[in-house]
C-alpha cells in the first residue's frame, strides 16, 4: 500500500502553563523519555523530510508551543516549504505583538482553546488564570486576519454549556468551533470517571448543537467530536493507523497519532537516528496496524472495516489490553462490556449523586509521581 | 442555493490557499483541518478567480482557451459547490 501523510501534528514541548486534566499528552510527560527537545535546526529539518513524504497540513502544537521562543523560525520555515500552518494554542500570554511576528512568518490558522464558557468555570479546569488572555487573543486574531477555530474540550463540567460556548465563538467571529468531546487516553484516561458525562447530558448537548448548526449555517462551523463510549461503533481512528497522520513528540519520536506513545508494545523510532521517509515507510510501529492483513475478527470479515479501520489501537491497548484487537467500544467487540461497565458506573454514581473521584490536574510533579508507578 | 449570477466575482475566502501537491502531482485547496483535491479543469478554474474577473469573465476566458461553448453551467456549479463549503466568496 503506497500510503503517504497529509498531516504532521508538531508537539513542539510538553511543557504548558495550563493543567487541564483532559490533556491528552503522554502521563509520564515529565519523565526522562521527554526531557529532550529538538532544536530549531532539527525541527526545520522534520518539516523538509515531512513535505517531501507528502505532508501538506502542520500543525504546531504541544504542550504550549508558544514557549518555544523559536517558534517565529519555525513557522517561516514551514512556510517556505509551502505547509498550511496551524497554531494550537492555549494563548496564555500571547500578545498581539508576538502574534503579528507569527502573521509576518506565515502562520495561516490560529486554534485558541478555552475551557469553558465563562472566566470562573474557564480557569477552575485550567488550573490556572487563563480566561482572559484568551479572550484577549481571541480578538485580536481577528483583527490580524487570521481564521480562528476556537476548541473546546466537552466532559462532565462544562456540557451544559455547549450553546453559550456556540455564541461565544459567534460573538468573536470565529470561523470553526470544535466541540471535542473528551476522547479517553492521557491524563483524560487517568481521570475518566470524574470526566465522563451521563447519556442525558450528552443528547441535550447533542440537540443545541442541531438547532444552532441550523441556525448559523456556513457562519460558523460547528464540529462535534463524538463521545466514542456513547457509539455503536468505533471512531475511524486518524484516517486509519499510518494512512495519512503522523505526530513528531517534543524529543523526536515519531508516533501513528498523539495517543500511540502509550502502547509499550510498540518501539518508536526518533528522527534523531532515522529519516522521516524510513520511519513512515520502514518502521515496524508504522506498518504494525497499516492496512488489514493485522485485524482480528470480528473486523476481519466485517464489511465496516473499510470505513473505521477497525477503531483506534490505543483505546484496544488502554482498555482491551492488546493493542492488535478490535476496538472495545465497537458493539461487536467481545471487550465491549468493559465498556458498558464503565459507562453504567457513571450513570449510577450520577442517579445516586455520588460525588465523582477528585481530579487529578496535569502537571509535572504528578506526572513525574504517575511514571515512577509505572 | 440559486446559483451565482454572471456578473458575481468570485474569490478564494482568505483562509484557503490554492496549492501544488507536488508529491502526488494535483493541485489542492488548503484550509483550517481540511484540504480539497482538484482536477485539473477545477484548479485552472480557481486560477482565473483573482477578485477581478466576474463569472462572465472567466466563462469567456475558458471558452476561448479552449474554443468551446456552453461552459457557464459546469464552471458556476462547481464554484457555487465550494461557495456553499465556505471556500469561495463572491464580490459585487
């Protein structure tokens, strides 16, 4: 199969002012796997190797890439190269001169996160003042011109307010609004049970986002990233393991998605040692799960494995065990009852109003305590 | 949608860029987590859309390019398919 990538996710650092307790880098982020960063000289040189495979979309995330005081040549360099550039960004501290800095190099997209709809809510799950920065930068986006995609993550605490986040994104002239609901790997896994929310949460939600896309039209995109537990069957996971995605970690690993780091029984190779076009082409990690000649049954002569892949091989590994089995939350998956217990567990402890486990914010002590556990 | 009259000046919305794919040999557009492939006819098309030309204008071009007629429909339907994903504005 001549797959070759489209995208290239940038985790530029691990490191973020931010502690949201969803974030989806690695737990051990803070461990001695991730201390090392490439430099600027090495980055370039990924964003060559990545055009020449085919990549035509980056994205520069982390962690906080904006904490990358390198990040203007970065930008330039990609841009040169022809990449549609995408910032991920908390905003925390971001200025409108640095901004107008990124603009000049070539950044063509900023993605601004918030964490609620408003300042209280907002900074309670970031675990830090961070709300009106972003309100800030949110605005002066605009005025520089850049399309600006406003992301939300979806969990327990902030679901019911899905319409004023809607209007938020409306009122500032954003272009997109990602309603990500939380997908349960990284720190989001670690604190699953306090972030899932109940069936009845979800279809309200589910209803405004109906009523306002009928509203708004092309105004503002709304995208809604379903709540994977929720589905009969599973996510077409990145397009497919290998087909078109790749994520380059802060120390020069080279992952199949954002999530692939945690599966230990895969090897990553790092863009230290080895050309990009033989870690995509070569690698074992890469070719592991690429194409269908790995899946078991029920995939194996089931006719949707053309159109999801057979689900997401982190969520077999994290909840299954084993990342080469179906997905679990496949209704056809023989794992699915882990599941279903998971998902009737909140439903309890929500109809008893049992207080949830207390949430455990991203932040490098605790991640340094969670990877010496194992 | 009624589709765009002759006289509507179409452009790419600033958050899109016409590109070439040189590793698959195709032209592109590219946009906030997305990209469209093009063929050929369609990324000559979306070259002649330059904020000045109105819909007219590039019919007329393309029919002389080619000595052809009767190009208005296939040319405002598929620019009016890219409108209604947002891709293409149209002036005037």
């Amino acid at each position: 199969m001549d797959a070759k990538p489209l995208w290239l996710l940038a985790e530029l650092t691990y490191r973020c002012p931010l502690q949201c307790p969803y974030c989806s880098n690695p737990l051990d982020f803070a461990g001695s796997r991730f201390k090392q960063e490439l430099t600027t000289e090495q980055w370039s040189r990924v964003f060559r190797e990545a055009k020449a495979l085919g990549v035509l979309q980056l994205g520069l995330s982390g962690g906080e890439p904006l904490l990358r005081p390198d990040l203007e040549s970065l930008v330039a360099s990609a841009h040169q190269l022809g990449l549609y550039t995408s910032l991920i960004t908390s905003a925390h501290r971001l200025t409108q001169d640095r901004l107008a800095a990124l603009k000049r190099a070539g950044l063509d997209h900023v993605q601004i996160s918030v964490q609620a709809a408003d300042a209280e809510l907002s900074d309670r799950i970031a675990g830090t003042k961070a709300f009106n920065d972003k309100l800030a930068a949110y605005h002066f986006t605009k005025e520089l011109g850049f399309p600006l995609t406003v992301n939300v993550v979806l969990h327990r605490e902030n679901l019911h307010q899905v319409e004023a986040l809607i209007r938020l994104a409306e009122s500032l002239g954003a272009e997109r609004i990602e309603l990500a609901n939380t997908q349960f790997y990284g720190w989001a896994f670690h604190n699953r049970d306090a972030l899932m929310p109940t069936k009845a949460q979800l279809d309200a939600a589910w209803q405004v986002v109906l009523r306002e896309r009928a509203r708004l039209g092309t105004r503002l995109e709304i995208v809604w990233v379903l709540p994977d537990y929720h589905e009969q069957f599973p996510k077409p996971c990145m397009g497919g393991w290998a087909r078109a995605y790749m994520t380059v970690t802060p120390g020069g690993e080279v992952w199949p998605c954002h999530a692939a780091g945690r599966i230990t029984t895969l090897t990553f190779d790092n863009v230290r040692d080895r050309p990009l076009d033989w870690i995509w082409h070569q690698s074992d990690a890469f070719n592991r799960f690429r194409g269908e000649a790995w899946m078991p049954e029920p995939c194996r002569s089931c006719p949707r494995k053309a159109v999801d892949f057979g689900g997401c091989r982190c969520q077999a590994f994290l909840v299954a065990g084993d990342a080469s089995l179906t997905d679990p939350v496949c209704s056809l998956a023989p794992q699915r009852h882990v599941i279903d217990a998971a998902v009737a567990q909140v439903e309890r402890a929500a109809a008893a109003r049992v207080q949830p486990a207390a949430l455990t914010y991203r932040a490098a002590p605790a991640s340094r305590a969670l990877a010496a556990k194992g | 949608m009624n589709p765009a009259p002759a006289a509507a000046v179409p452009r790419l919305h600033p958050k899109v860029r016409l590109q070439r794919d040189d590793v698959r040999e195709r032209d592109v557009l590219l946009y906030p987590e997305g990209l469209v492939t093009l063929n050929p006819t369609g990324a000559e098309i979306l070259g002649l859309c330059d904020g000045v030309r109105s819909l007219a204008d590039i019919v007329a071009a393309l029919e002389q390019r080619y000595a052809a007629s009767g190009l208005e429909r296939d040319v405002t339907s598929f620019l009016d398919g890219l409108a209604a994903k947002g891709l293409v504005i149209y002036g005037r």
